[in-house]
C-alpha cells in the first residue's frame, strides 16, 4: 500500500514538474517573441519549410477525407433518406472539424518530429552550446522563428485543407454519387457561416503554435544519444498530437457551445 | 587574466568539480589535462557560463563573472568544440561567420572575412560555399578553429582539438593552435588527453583527476613531476591510482 502511494505521489509530483517546465518554456517563447534581436532570414527558411513543403501532404490528406467523408454521409444518410445533405455535412465537417484536426496532425507529424529530431541532434552534438558562444541565444534563433511561422502559416493550411476537403467531396458527389455540380456548390457556400471559417483558422493557428512549441520544448529538453534524440522525438509528436486534441474540444466549446 | 576560486560542481551525487582553482596569465596557453570523465569540459562550460557552479568563481580581468550577465562576455570568447559543432544547415563561410553576421558587417563582407581565416587554418577559398557534412574530420576541426578566431577573439578554448583525428592531422591543427593563438596573442585553455598536444600548446599544465586539480606547473617541469598520477597519465600505463574502470 505505502509503496503504492509513493508510486502515485512521484508521479504526480513528476507530472506536474513536467507542467511547469512546459509553462516556464512557454512563457520564455513568448518573452523573446517580443523582444529583440528577430532573425528574419531563420523565420523565412520557418516559413517555408512548414509552411510550402506542407502543402502537397495537406492537400493530399484534405482530398482523400473530403472525398471518403462524402461517401460516408451518402451511405449513412440513406438509411433515413437523407443522401441529400452531403453537400452541407461535408462542407459543415471538414470546415468546423476534420479540415483544422487533420492538417493539425498532419503538422504535427511532418513538422513536429523534424522540429524535435533537427534541436535535438543540435543538442546532442554541442551546437546549442556553439550558438550561446556566439551570443545566440537559442531560443530567439530556434524556436521563435519556428513558432510565430507555424503559428502564422497553419492557418494558411487549414484554409488550404479545408478547400480542398470540400473539393474532394465535390468531386465524389458529382463523379460518384450523382450530384449535380452547381446545385452541389451552391448548397455548400449557402450552409457555410463566418463563424465556422473564423473558427477553422483559429483553430489553424493555436494548432500550428502547439506543434511548433512541443517539437522545439522536447529537442531541447533532449537526452543524450541516439536514444535521446529518439525519445524527444516520439514524445514530441505525441504531446502535440494530444494538445491539439485537447485544445480542438476547447476551442470548440468556446465557438459552438451557444 | 582568468582566475577560477574554488570552483565546485555536482551533478546529483556526482562531484565533478571540487574546489577546483586555477590561473592563467593574459596571453598564456594553459591546458587541462585528465581522464576521461574527470571534469575538464565542465570546468570551461563553467568559464562559458553554459553550465552554473554550485560554489565558487570565475574572475576575468579582476571581474566576477559569476554575478554579471555572462552574456556581454562572450563577444570575448572563442571555442573549438570537441566534434566540432558545425551547424548542419549553414556553409562554411557562414558556420566561420556566424557571429560577424549579427554584427555591422555586410553579408559580402563577411563572407571575405570568413575565406580569409579559412585560408588561414590552411582550407581553399572553394570549401566556403559547401556544407559540414561534405567535410572531412580533419576539415570540420580546421573550420571549427576558423569560426573560433573568425572575430579575432582575446580568450580561446579549445575542447579536444585533436579527438578522433590522425597524428599527422593531429600534428597539423596542434601547430594551427599554437601558430594563431602566439599571432593573436590570445588567451588560451585547452583540454586534452593527448600528450602531443600538450606538448606543442602548452606554457602551463593543470591535471584534473576525480574533480580536483592534482598537479599544476609549467610545461617544462611535466616530465620532472613526482607526482604518481601525472607520472601514470604520461606513461599511459594501466598500473597506478587513476583507476582504469571509471
């Protein structure tokens, strides 16, 4: 029973030490975001390399969901006969929900783990230590840049994958399912509300500051080795992957709960 | 110019420095010598201020760094990392500049700033334009030592310039340090446990053994020492009391 209790208190004590230092870490990000000296050239490579590299897997993930999406609600809808709604639930679903979720995962999976993987072999081989010989600092050079790109890019991509989500269920309904185009279109900008745009890119936003965040916080809290660089990585993905999550159910609340 | 006071640390149970006091006159090269795991690099992270001392501390220039923000010093300091600690993702001549890119210098200028200390360490102008990872060991040290003087530093330190590389190469970057660091005039402390480099760097020797310095004096009174663990660690020999399995 004691040692029972002990297991619980270490790891309640270990979990929110963990907290705290993402807290901390987050606070430090945010300090140096506003403060001098910015590195426009790191934030641009940021830009870029979350930002337009991503493109191709976001479009292609939007595509396949939006098209899959449409057929679901088409086969489901009809056990009530309700095929005609496919339109407005693949628009209502991938704008509200699938479009942000998605592309967040997708982020987290491309540019987390390289985020975590690129600071944390950093780490391991001295050049964290290089940069503060050279007055660097490494949270202004690394994870800023890093962070406000993801977090001023995603929403790009969620205006991207939301888009395209919607096509892929365009093209479904009118190649597969018999829908005509214009009515299928029509039906879609008619159903939408600036409220579920509003919401899809903040969601875009707050997802791509988790991604960017978590993998810098894990590649520079990296172990040793291998094994360190290893570790920080899947961990990294891991916890993006659950705060988006997370974060997807408040934000929801807060947009939709009335 | 860089006196260290009863410098002390421990990582947990760990005591990688005790009491660890040194000096080294402006324009001197000391090197720290020791086995591995004796807590050489941590002494110069200590210096550095990338690692924080549990006691102790570290005066340059009649100045406890200890207590000011370590930062406005380092525009001072030059490293030469163990590995190197090129950055992956920047040419030569910008890993060699990086620095001088914060600075008021243009890219343009920079750039020849940078050519001109590689030349200096003995690399062709064309290594400038190509990544770390095209480099040779050898090459990589040579860029390492390139980026450490590229701002004509007034302290230099050197972690295990010669690690991993062959005794002619090895030979070659020993008198690099030694010819660049007599040019400048720098101040410099060298961690090593190869003899040949100690004996072409060093005007004073420290040996560090289980965090406290056990021998220091000058470089010619080092093959003279009575001293059991300076003797064993010359000779390299496995019989002695610096334990083989650390």
């Amino acid at each position: 029973m004691m040692r029972f209790l002990v297991w619980i208190g270490a790891a309640v004590l270990g979990a929110l030490a963990a907290l705290g230092r993402l807290i901390v870490f987050t606070g430090s990000t945010l300090r140096h975001l506003v403060t001098p000296p910015f590195y426009a050239r790191e934030f641009g490579n940021a830009l870029f390399q979350i930002g337009f590299l991503s493109l191709p897997v976001v479009g292609l993930t939007a595509l396949f969901t939006g098209g899959a999406l449409a057929l679901q609600i088409y086969s489901g809808g009809a056990r009530f006969s309700a095929e005609a709604v496919v339109p407005q639930i693949v628009a209502i679903g991938m704008v509200r929900e699938l479009g942000p979720v998605l592309v967040g995962l997708m982020i987290a999976a491309r540019v987390t783990s390289s985020i975590a993987a690129e600071i944390a072999t950093m780490k391991v081989t001295e050049q964290l230590d290089a940069l503060v010989t050279l007055s660097t600092h490494p949270m202004k050079y690394l994870t800023v840049p890093r962070v406000l790109a993801a977090t001023l890019v995603m929403p790009f991509l969620v205006g991207v994958g939301d888009i395209v989500g919607v096509m892929g269920g365009f093209i479904m309904g009118v190649e597969r399912l018999g829908f005509n185009g214009a009515t299928y279109l029509q039906n879609t900008v008619d159903f939408l509300e600036w409220r579920d745009i509003v919401s899809s890119l903040t969601k875009g936003a707050a997802f791509g500051f988790i991604a960017a965040l978590m993998g810098c916080y894990y590649g520079m809290g990296s172990g040793r080795g291998a094994m360190g660089v290893g570790a920080a990585t899947k961990q990294a993905v891991v916890a993006a992957a659950v705060l988006i999550l997370a974060a997807n159910l408040f934000l929801t609340e807060a947009f939709f709960s009335s | 110019m860089i006196t260290l006071e009863n410098l002390s640390k421990s990582f947990g149970s760990n005591h990688v420095l005790r009491d660890v006091s040194l000096h080294v006159p402006k324009g001197q090269s000391l090197v720290v010598i020791g086995g591995s795991g004796s807590g050489k690099s941590v002494l110069i992270k200590c210096i550095l201020g990338l690692v924080t001392p549990d006691a102790g501390r570290v005066i340059i220039d009649r100045q406890d760094v200890t207590q000011t923000d370590r930062a406005s010093l380092l525009h001072r300091f030059g490293m030469l990392f163990q590995a190197g600690a090129l950055f992956d993702s920047l040419p030569v001549w910008q890993n060699v500049g990086f620095r001088l890119l914060r600075g008021p210098d243009s890219r343009k200028e920079v750039r020849e700033i940078a050519i001109e200390k590689l030349r200096r360490v003995g690399l062709e102008a064309d290594v400038a334009d190509k990544i770390p990872a095209e480099l040779s060991g050898g090459m990589q040290k040579r860029v390492g030592l390139a980026r450490a003087i590229a701002a004509d530093p007034e302290i230099i330190f050197f972690d295990e310039p010669t690690t991993g590389l062959d005794p002619i190469m090895a030979g070659v970057i020993n008198d690099l340090v030694r010819e660049i660091t007599a040019e400048m005039g720098a101040t410099t402390i060298t961690i090593t446990h190869d003899m040949s480099s100690v004996r072409a760097i060093a005007d004073q020797v420290a040996m560090i053994h289980d965090g406290i310095v056990q021998w220091t004096g000058p470089i010619g009174t080092l093959d003279r020492s009575n001293d059991a663990y300076v003797a064993q660690f010359i000779a390299g020999r496995p019989e002695g009391p610096i334990a083989t399995i650390r």
